[in-house]
C-alpha cells in the first residue's frame, strides 16, 4: 500500500494541573476539564499512536515502522531506533503550576531504566498575562545548596523563572532543572522517554490527599547546577526562523499565507508538521491534498521530497524532522 500523510488518534491525559484549552483553543475532543496533555505521536509502550486517516486507519506507530521501515522514517533513522519512533509530541496544557523536575541523559537513562534520557523544547501556543516558567537555576547553585533548600522548603528562591508570552520558544537540554508554569498553553517536542525526576510539587496533595512522590535521590546527580543557560529561544522575525537543530531533532516555525514549498530531498527523515495558527492544505504526489487545522498533527513519510502547503489566512507550522 503506498504511504501518504498520516494524522493520529490523540492520546488525552488527565492531570490535577490540567485545563480545557485544548479543547477550547486547540478545539480537541477532551475527555474533562482536567485534561493536561494531548499525546500526538507516540511510540511509548501502553501509549502508543494509531493512525486517524486514510487505509492505514487504525495501525500502531510501530507496526507502520515495521511495515515501511526506511519509506516511513528515513534509512539513518531506523537503522539507529529500529521499529521504535524517535520523538514524542505532545500539546500540554498547564491550568495550574507543574512540578519542578528534571530529566537524565541518555546514558544515565539507559543504565537506570533501559530507556533513552530526554531532551526537550516548548513552543507556547498560549499564555495567560503574567504567565511564567522555570528553566535552570538563577545563578550557579551545587548539590549541597540545592539539598539544603528542598529540606527548608525554599526550592523556589533558587529557581530562574522566565516570563512568557504567545509565540516564544524554548529548548530543554537533559539536566536542565525546569517547570511549565501555571496559565500556559504548549507543544512539546522530545525525546522518546516518559522519565521524569519531580523535585518539588508545592506540597500538592492528590485526590486522595496524598503528597505525589518525588525523586531527590534519582535527581541530585543529574542536574546542571551551572546556572541558567538561558534556553529561551532567540527568533529572527521572517517566514521561517530554525527554533532548535540539535542531534535529536530540528524544529523550525513557519508562517505561511499563500503557497510555499519545502523540499526535504536532503533530509533522510520523517517530518512532523504541528499546527498551532490557523488552516493549511498540504499538497503531495501529484496534486493530492490534506487539510491541517489548529491543534492537528500529521507525519510525513520520508519518502517524500517535495510538499507544498497552502493557506488563505496567516496560519503558523512546526515543521520537525532529524537531521
């Protein structure tokens, strides 16, 4: 059967900081008002991606990869990963302030848990006024600072917190110490892992009441104590400004009003486009079309060179693949 883009079945998570904006902004089929997370592509085992279109309707992630292997994510690719996909997309949206946590590298990822570590970057969608998020320390900080602060319960006067607004990006390195903070809407591009280490969850209880867990001793030794790396996102203004290109993914932000054409004949990937304005029709082989709308996501076959995507109004892309 010949490959075509494919759009995915969501997968909602429901979280005690979860909201209703992607249902009220991203216009998704949410199952409550406390639904924090909207996995879009997912290869995680229990949580894994069934396509939403088209013949292929109803396939896991990776029984499409071990079907079309190279055709569907490029040759580098699945040599390296096999029938396991890359990267995790997600859309979180944030009603209340996240935990404070980190995430271990690949290494320390696959001797504690056989899995691989996780990098990450946010492109905030939406934020509330005043809306702000945790990315590194304020100033250079140690293991012994920061366990002298979490036992006199003043994490906080440790942390950089960066305010936010619509359209900011940010990258996430592993070992970086961060949160997403309370009245922020965003897509999250990483690594395929779901290994969080909580640090500090401001005494939040539960349905039950219960304190949620947390993990000091698995966090200590993977933090970066340098400081802030400032992973704010430095964006040049034009129609397509690269967000991150780093070895686990390279994210650009498109804008697009009339007809533009990406040409990937140099890139031996998939490519995943994240729709976060507006409306686009994607034109591939010979004149077929896919519309992509605000708060949809579709994959892109590596077999394909050449799209052109359409829009009548101001709509805005991420467009991600690996390099």
């Amino acid at each position: 059967m010949t490959l075509y883009p494919l759009k995915f079945t969501p997968i909602f998570k429901e979280k005690i900081w979860g909201g209703d904006k992607l249902k009220t902004i991203l216009n998704k089929d949410i199952p409550s008002n406390l639904t924090g997370e909207s996995w879009e592509i997912s290869g995680i085992e229990g949580d894994e991606s069934q396509v939403a279109n088209g013949p292929l309707i109803g396939l896991s992630l990776s029984a499409l990869i071990a079907e079309y292997k190279e055709k569907l994510v490029g040759h580098k690719i699945y040599k390296q990963f096999g029938n396991e996909f890359p990267l995790l997309i997600k859309f979180i949206d944030a009603n209340d302030n996240l935990s404070v946590q980190v995430h271990p590298d690949d290494t320390i990822a696959a001797e504690r848990h056989q899995s691989f570590g996780k990098t990450e970057m946010w492109y905030v969608c939406e934020a509330d006024v005043n809306a702000q998020l945790v990315a590194g320390f304020k100033e250079k900080s140690s293991k012994d600072e920061m366990l002298e602060n979490l036992e006199q319960g003043t994490v906080e006067d440790l942390l950089n917190f960066e305010p936010v607004k619509s359209d900011e990006a940010f990258f996430i390195p592993s070992g970086s110490v961060h949160a997403i903070g309370k009245g922020i809407l965003l897509a999250e591009i990483q690594q395929t892992s779901d290994l969080t280490y909580r640090i500090y969850d401001y005494n939040r209880t539960d349905s039950d009441g219960h304190l949620r867990d947390l993990h000091i001793a698995e966090a200590i030794d993977v933090m970066n104590y340098s400081g802030t790396d400032n992973c704010r996102i430095l964006q040049e203004d034009k129609r397509d400004s690269q967000l991150v290109d780093c070895e686990y993914f390279t994210t650009n932000s498109l804008k697009v009003l009339g007809q533009t054409e990406r040409d990937y004949i140099e890139v031996d990937s998939f490519v995943v486009y994240l729709c976060t304005e507006g409306r686009v029709s994607l034109e591939y082989n010979t004149g077929e079309c896919m519309t992509i709308e605000k708060g949809e996501s579709v994959l892109l076959p590596a077999i394909f060179n050449k799209v052109k995507i359409n829009s009548q109004t101001n709509s805005k892309l991420l467009e991600v693949y690996i390099k």
